[in-house]
C-alpha cells in the first residue's frame, strides 16, 4: 500500500513538473524541491532528478517524468 502512495505522489510531482514546472527559474526551484522529495521518497537513485537542472531553460526536462523512473529503477535496484 505505501508502495501504491509513494508512486502516487511521483505521479502527481511529474504532472505538476509538466505544467508549471516549465516556467523560467520556478522550474529550476521546482526541479531541487523535487530532487528532494524524490530522494526522500526513492533514497539515492532519487537523485536522478537533479539531473533536471542541467536545462537551464526548464523546458524540455517537463516531458521527462524523472521520479516516476526513479521509482521504476528502484524497484528493479532494491534500494530503500
């Protein structure tokens, strides 16, 4: 069940990213603000979404749903 919850909410974070996370420096606060509840939710492979920062101009990292694949390959990696 709380497996079911914590991909809920990457889900939604992803969603949200794909919307307003694609406006110019919100994205980039958007995108630590998500680093850090995907390591809270996935524990180090979370940090895949750090990644995000590196578009700069926040617009093409929307279509990519980074925590939810960091869910994904925690599931296969076994870790927390």
């Amino acid at each position: 069940m709380w497996l079911i919850l914590k991909f809920m909410i990457a889900i939604a974070f992803d969603a949200l990213d794909f919307f307003i996370g694609r406006i110019p420096i919100f994205g980039s606060v958007f995108d630590i603000i998500g680093g850090i509840i995907s390591m809270l939710l996935w524990g180090n492979i979370g940090a895949l979404q750090f990644g995000e920062l590196i578009d700069f101009t926040d617009q093409i990292d929307g279509f990519i749903p980074t925590v939810t694949i960091a869910g994904i390959l925690s599931l296969f990696f076994n870790e927390k």
